[in-house]
C-alpha cells in the first residue's frame, strides 16, 4: 500500500494557482480547457479562469478503490466541438498514465489544432508524460475533498492498510 500525503485546502488551492499561473506563463494559448472528473474538475474551474478559456468536463472511471485501478472508461463527454481548437486537457494527476492516454487519443479523433496536459502531480513509473505538471510524488495524494472516501475505502483488509490499529503502548518497565 502506498505511502499517504494528505493535502489540506490551502496547500491545494496554492498548487492549483501555481499550476495556472505555469501554464498561463508559458504563453500557450488554449480555446478550451477539459477536466477530467474528478479530480480534474477543481483544476480545470481554476485554469480556465485564470486563461481566459472555455471550460468542459469528461468523466472516466479509473478506480474501483484507494490504489486500486482499472481500464478507464469514458462515461461522458463533453460538448464542446474542439476540431481546430487548442485544448488543455487538465486533471489532478497521472498515475499510470492509461486515463490520460485514453483521454487524449479520444480527443484527437476530433481533431483538434492542439492538445496539451497540464496535472498538479505526477509518478515517476507514469507511461504518460504531461506537458505540465508540477511535482514527481510516489505517494497516494489525497486532496481535501476525498478525505471522507479514503475513510470509507470499501475493504476491511484496504482499511487496515490505511488505517493500521495503534499498537497497545506497553508498560513501563517496573525496576
């Protein structure tokens, strides 16, 4: 089981301001900013706004549990035509990279001018490098919105991963 790092809601809107203003910085310009739900979806409100940019949700399904993936599935698109659009497609992370990878060979079917990534954190074993992103983290990130799903992680043998029963502390020593 990987290792946690809790991020607390300032922590987070700092990252996500400092992702917006690195892609704003860049001086790439993008018609359509895409979050990728869930996570992506906080992101993308922020980068979109600070761009300038239109904004449209995808919603894929890539895990079943804390640590646990899945072969994403697209359960919704969006609605913006993006053929000859530059687009920034945005989500928190990239783990395996199979999300992005499926989200973007998906959006180039239509055709867009430019497709770009932009997450706030990506890991070292990623096969999808993100055109921006701003840490490397071998952690399991979890952002302050899904504090209550990681406590109600469907397994018990998942909870006792995550949540290790404090050892009974023993008695001092009577000499």
């Amino acid at each position: 089981m990987p290792k946690l790092r809790y991020l607390s809601w300032a922590q987070y809107g700092e990252l996500v301001t400092k992702l917006a203003d690195s892609v704003n910085s860049s001086g790439e310009k993008f018609d359509l900013v895409v979050g990728i739900a869930r996570g992506g979806i906080p992101v993308a409100m922020v980068v979109s706004d600070k761009l300038g940019s239109k904004i449209d949700f995808l919603n894929v399904k890539s895990y079943t549990d804390v640590g646990e993936r899945v072969k994403p599935k697209i359960l919704t698109t969006i609605i913006e035509n993006i053929s000859g659009k530059r687009v920034l497609v945005v989500d928190d992370l990239v783990d395996g990279g199979e999300t992005m990878e499926t989200v973007t060979q998906y959006l180039s079917a239509e055709k867009p001018r430019a497709l770009k990534t932009a997450v706030l954190f990506t890991k070292p074993w990623s096969a999808f490098v993100p055109d921006f992103s701003l840490q490397t983290v071998d952690t399991w990130v979890v952002f302050p919105y899904e504090r209550g799903e990681v406590r109600r992680s469907r397994t018990q043998k998942r909870q006792r991963e995550l949540f290790p029963e404090p050892r009974p502390k023993q008695a001092p020593d009577a000499r």
